[in-house]
C-alpha cells in the first residue's frame, strides 16, 4: 500500500540559533574559534578605553566657569576652551570688528549652499557673483581699508578664520591653474606638455614645509625690494602653487576617462580646441573629478596646520600659544581634544559629501 | 573678409599657430626667470651674501641632539646635511615599516567577517584619517610623552628596557669577534635559498615535482646562523641601561621626539594604507575566488596563488605613494625639534649660514631624488604587471 502525500507538510521554522539577535551574533561575532577569540579582544579593548573616555570627556568634565578654579572635578576641562573660544576663533582680530568675519563666512556659506543644493534658481549668476564679486566682498570686509571699515592687519588674523582662508584661498586660486596644467600636459606641443610636466612633478615631489619655507625665506630675495609682500600672502603663494600640481594630477584623471570618441566628434563638428575644450571635455570631466577636488581639499586643510612652522597663527597655532599661559598650565589633552573635533567634523563630513557625489554622479563614463 | 577665401593666414594654420604658442610660452618662462635671477642678484649684492657651496665645508658650531654618524660642533655644515639626512631616512624606514604592518592588519580587518573587528577598525581607520598629521604628532609629543615618569620613577619593562620623560631606554647589542660569521651565513643563506627556489620552480615546471622550499628555506636562513652562531662561541653580550645619579647610562637611547614622531607618522599613514589594502582586495572580482576554489585549490592556495598577486597590482601603486607620502610627511619633525632634514639643514644651518638658495635647493633636491626614484619603480612595476587585453 503506498501513501501519497498530496499536501506539502508547512515549512518547520529556522533553528532558534539561526535567526534573531542569537543567529546574527553566532553568523557575526561567534562563527568560529578563531572569530570568537577576536570578537572577545575587542570588546575586552572597548571596554577598556570606551568608557573612561567618554567619563573623561563628558560625565565627569567641568563645562561652566571662568578660571581654573572652576574645573574642580577630575574629567575633562572644557572651561579653558570656552574661555579661550573667541580666540580660538578669530585670534587676534580685535572684537570690535568680529562681524565683519562673521558676515563674510556668512555670506560664503549661503552662495556655497545654493550652489550645491539642487533646485536652486539662477545658479549660473551665484556662480559668477561668487567668483567675481565675492573676493572682493571679503577682501575688504576682513581687511577693511574702505567704506569706513578700519584695516585689520593680517599679522592680527588667526584661529580657525585664518585656516579657512588659506584653505579656501588656496583651493579657488589653485583649480583654474591646476585645469591650466592638466590641459597643458595632455597637450599636443612638446613645449607646453614639458613645461606642464616639470612644473607639476617639481611641487609634487617636495614636503609643503620646505614649499613654505622657501616662499617665506626665498620669495623676499626673489622679487624686487620695494615689493613687500606680507606673511600671509608669502604662505598663500607657496600654497597656491603646490596645491594647484595635486588639483592638474585629478583633472587630468578626469580628462583621461572621457572617451577618445567625444575628441572626435568635437572635432568633426569643427569646433577649435578651446571650444572643444571648454564645452565638450572639461564640463564632463570636471564633473567626474568633483569629488577628487574634494579630496585634495580635505587635504589641504589639514596641512593648512604647517603654516604654524611659519609663524602664522592658525587654528592649531592658537591653541598651542594658549598652552603656555602661566594661568592655564596644563590643560593640552583639552586643547588638542577640540582642535581635533574641529578638524574630524569638517573632513569627515566633507569625506562623506564627498563619496555621496561619487554615488551620484557615476552616469556611466568611468570604465 | 575682404580678401579672397584662398588665401590662408598664418593663424589658421595649426602647425604654425601651435609654433607660435609655443615660443611665446618660452619667452614667458624665460622672461619670468630672468626677472627672479636678475632681482635674486641685486638683493643679493644688497644684502652683502656671497653665493656658492663654499658655507659646507665651513665649521658648524652647534650640537645636534640625535646623530647615526658621530658629530660634534667642530664637524662642517656639509656634515650637518649628511646627519639631517640619515635621521630623515631612519624616521622614514622605521614609519613604512610600522605604517605596513598596522595599514595591513586594520585593511584586512575591515572586510573581516566578524562584525566587531570590521566595526573597530573602520573607527579607527575614519578617526586617524580625518585629524591633521601635525596636529597627532603634537599630541604624542607634548600630551603623551611630556607626561610620562622622571628617570626615577620610569617604567620598567624586566628591568632591561625602561620609559621615561627623556625616552626610551633599551639594551644595546654588543657585537662581539666572530658575529661577522653569522652576518655572512644569513647572507649566503638567503642567496642560497633564492638559488634553491628557482631551480625548484623550474624543475616544478618540467616535471611536476614539487620541493619543499619553505622548510629548507627555514632551516637555511634561521637554523644555519644559529648553529653557526653558537659554534663560534655566542659572540653577542647587551649593555643593559641602568639608573646612574639622576639618569640612564649605558644601553641605547631612544629620544621622544623619535618615538612621538614615528608613533604618528605610523598611525596616520597606517589608516590609507589600510584603505589601499581594503580597496585592492574588493577589487579582486568574486568570480575570481569562486573559479580557483571551483578548481579545486585549498583556500590559502586560492589566497596565494589568485588573490593577492591581483591584489598587489591595486595595492603596490597606491602603497608606494602612502611610503613617499611618509617620507615628505616625516619632514614635520621639525616642529618637535626631532633633528632630520628640514630641521638641520633648511633650520638651523640656515640660520647659521644665511645662504637660503643652497640651503632649500639642496633640501628639496633630496626630497625631490626620493619621490622621482619612487615613482620610476612605480611606473616600471605598473608596466610590468598591467593587465594585457586582447
């Protein structure tokens, strides 16, 4: 006699060790012995420094005072950066004139904002506002010397204003001559490709500090007597040029990765190479290379922190000359602590901006 | 225009238009510096500075605080570079060095399949990564290691290796008459092994015999000069530092600035080495791995054999980079007065001497000869490994 089933029998549920909070942690932490042994060290590591930390940086921090007196407990002293803040900040910018900066890194995040947020109208004329008009905005609202502002020498500049000037100096001045050389090295004349190639190879190959020493001991024996070119600017020069050899290597990754046939059929439509150039090729690739220019970005803001080798004051500087006040010895780990959530927030978020871009401007070009 | 469309001019002509670009460019540049060479010479004549490398062979006058060569302040500045330099270079082998290890072990460890480690090293590699270099060194060095015990109160590892606010103190090797033996069986070893592996592989070739290369290369490079080692009568003795008055004597030193330098250094590059590592393995198609295993290699095999060698040809470029980064980067040394290049050289010498032009052309003519001979190899190794479409 044979017995047909015709009815399938219902599933029987998963092991109870295979699925839920039991099932991901044998699959993610417990999987064999090797992984077992792991997974205890680092929680052994965790538990280790994790919660000191936080303790020390949070639950047992002195957040409110004004003197050293105020930090009584045995945690972190926030109370020597809240003291010092604004000249962490502005450094020695006298405070009369706080929000002639305030306004203008105002007035840079807003145009910013609208340029990278989607669905903003009239893009094109922020963008030239930005790069016409802006400069000049600023120049005159940090340095003054017009419209009744009174001049704020830059040896007074410092904090993290000073390190957002370089940096975004350094970047803007940077990208027109970087896609120079990058054009100039994938071009056809043997002059101009040589010219391009030493240049950028020349700035590449060497540390940014000897870059800032030579621009701040050699460019004064370079130039004319009656040129007095200030500390700042001499940083800003060297920084200009190094920088813009790291932007010609990411353009020029981006012109490499437009297809040969977008060459041609510029051509074949007659367009002249500066046509062909600038409404065909760089549009594409500077596209492509967005979040490369992020990146080089990142970098040049935190090596914005060797100018203190210099002797300019910034973020970093500023906080390293407040160590050795008599009245807060002491109290470095907090010093440092901030300036380096300050730099973390910025890269990190840039980094991610940054990867978010790549996500999203991948239309099919990279190969 | 007026004139009849046979005639062509000149500008229309690519050849000649790019000509005249061209020597237009030259003129620039020459132009350009013509007018920093003519300048360079007034200021100089202003300034009453002599030019010339004459300064090197001149008497320094100053001491320097660590130095793999003797130096003293009756050496010249030509000395001074030659000491600048050696500390440059070690800083640099012993950060690629820890930078490797470290970068490897957190690239790995990010795609390990144990969430915890995978999670630990992505904190580490996002934290690291996004906090300027100097800023790490700084911390190490004026945080860290300013806080650490007087030599009194050091701590002590065994009692042989002891840490203290003036550094690290360790025993040095005392080599004695017959180490030089042992020096050159590890030598010959080591070529001898290098014989032995390829008339191994090309005997695996012809006939599909297989040799046991790695415990012979084991017994040849570590057993041999042990034996060899004892047979001439243990040569080696360690001068252990000990505690004299108010510091240490004997023993090696290792100063703060070198270790608070190497510690950042290592950890900072460690974090995109480890990104290269990581890259380069997701790089390796699945399908790849799926195929050697399908084929019925052993799972180190499939590592050894079909992984890693295309692995490498991601990693190596990106890993050359990170080490000629690390080399620039050790250049900060000079902001915690760790005596190496820039420090001595384009630092102290130069304010000694005046002579900048020399001074920082010689400087950076080093770093310079490093990142070209680096990036040479990189583009031959690139070459040679580049993939072959047909």
């Amino acid at each position: 006699m044979t017995v047909l089933i015709t009815t399938p029998t219902p599933d029987q549920p998963p092991p109870v060790s295979s699925v839920g909070v039991i099932g991901w942690l044998r699959k993610n932490l417990f999987a064999s012995v090797t992984n077992s042994v792991f997974t205890l060290i680092g929680l052994f590591l965790i538990y280790k420094t994790v919660p000191s930390a936080l303790n020390w940086a949070f639950f047992t921090a002195d957040w409110v005072g004004s003197a050293k007196g105020d930090c009584s407990s045995e945690g972190a002293c926030w109370v020597f950066v809240a003291v010092r803040i604004k000249q962490f900040l502005f450094g020695f910018y006298p405070s009369a004139e706080y929000w002639r900066v305030i306004t203008s890194f105002s007035l840079v995040g807003v145009l910013i904002a609208w340029l990278l947020i989607e669905r903003t109208p009239k893009k094109g004329m922020v963008a030239a506002f930005t790069v016409f008009c802006y400069p000049i905005i600023a120049y005159f609202l940090f340095y003054g010397g017009a419209f009744g502002l009174p001049v704020v020498e830059t040896h007074k500049w410092g904090g993290l204003m000073l390190t957002l000037i370089l940096a975004t100096i350094g970047m803007f001045c940077a990208l027109p001559i970087g896609i120079v050389l990058a054009l100039g090295r994938r071009s056809s004349m043997p002059i101009a490709k040589s010219i391009s190639v030493v240049f950028i190879e020349f700035w590449r190959g060497v540390p940014l500090i000897t870059v800032l020493f030579m621009s701040s001991v050699m460019l004064p024996i370079f130039l004319p007597e009656q040129w007095q070119i200030d500390k700042l600017l001499r940083a800003l020069i060297g920084i200009i040029f190094f920088q813009s050899a790291y932007m010609a290597e990411v353009v020029r990754g981006g012109l490499q990765a437009i297809p040969k046939g977008q060459y041609e059929a510029a051509e074949a439509l007659g367009l002249s190479y500066w046509k062909t150039m600038s409404f065909i090729v760089l549009p594409q690739a500077l596209k492509l290379v967005i979040p490369g220019i992020v990146n080089t970005f990142i970098a040049l803001f935190k090596d914005t922190t060797l100018v203190l080798i210099i002797g300019l004051f910034d973020l970093l500087a500023v906080v390293q000359a407040a160590f050795a006040d008599p009245e807060w010895l002491g109290f470095s780990v907090e010093g440092y602590v901030f300036v380096a959530s300050v730099y973390w927030v910025s890269c990190f978020s840039m980094s991610r901006y940054s990867q978010h871009l790549e996500k999203k401007l991948h239309t099919g070009h990279a190969r | 225009m007026s004139n009849s469309s046979k005639k062509q001019f000149w500008w229309n002509n690519a050849q000649y238009r790019s000509l005249f670009f061209q020597v237009l460019l030259i003129a620039a540049v020459a132009g350009f510096f013509w007018f920093i060479g003519s300048n360079t010479l007034q200021n100089l004549e202003k300034r009453g500075i002599s030019t010339g490398f004459g300064f090197l062979s001149q008497k320094s006058g100053f001491g320097i605080l660590q130095s793999l060569i003797p130096f003293s302040d009756s050496d010249s500045f030509g000395r001074t570079f030659v000491v600048g330099l050696l500390n440059t270079l070690l800083v640099s082998v012993i950060g690629v060095f820890f930078a490797t290890i470290i970068g490897f072990t957190m690239g790995v460890a990010r795609l390990s399949n144990n969430w915890l480690i995978a999670k630990i090293a992505t904190v580490y590699v996002e934290m690291f990564r996004n906090i300027p270099l100097l800023l790490q060194i700084f911390f190490w060095y004026f945080a860290v290691l300013r806080t650490l015990p007087s030599p009194r109160e050091s701590w002590s590892a065994g009692g042989v290796a002891f840490l203290n606010i003036r550094g690290l103190y360790l025993p040095q090797p005392l080599f004695g008459d017959g180490f030089a033996f042992v020096g050159w069986t590890f030598l010959l070893a080591i070529i001898a092994t290098f014989c032995i592996k390829r008339w191994a592989k090309k005997r695996q070739e012809e006939t599909g015999t297989q040799f046991k290369i790695w415990q012979t290369a084991f017994g040849l490079i570590v057993l041999l000069p042990v034996l060899v080692f004892f047979a001439v009568g243990s040569p080696l003795s360690w001068d252990l530092p000990s505690l004299k008055g108010f510091n240490f004597r004997g023993g090696m030193t290792i100063i703060p600035e070198l270790t608070a330098l190497v510690t950042a250094l290592s950890i900072y590059t460690a974090t995109f080495i480890a990104e290269a590592v990581r890259s380069g393995i997701m790089a390796v198609n699945s399908g790849q791995t799926e195929a050697a295993s399908a084929l019925g290699l052993h799972r180190s095999k499939v590592l050894k054999l079909v992984v890693i060698p295309q692995a490498l040809r991601v990693i190596i470029p990106q890993l050359t980079s990170q080490y000629l980064n690390l080399v620039k980067n050790s250049s900060l040394a000079t902001a915690i007065g760790y005596p190496d290049l820039v420090a001595v050289f384009a630092g102290t010498t130069l304010n000694q001497t005046g002579q900048a032009i020399e001074i920082i052309a010689m400087t950076m003519g080093v770093y310079l000869f490093i990142s070209l001979t680096i990036s040479a190899f990189m583009n031959w190794y690139n070459n040679k490994t580049m993939l072959v479409e047909r």
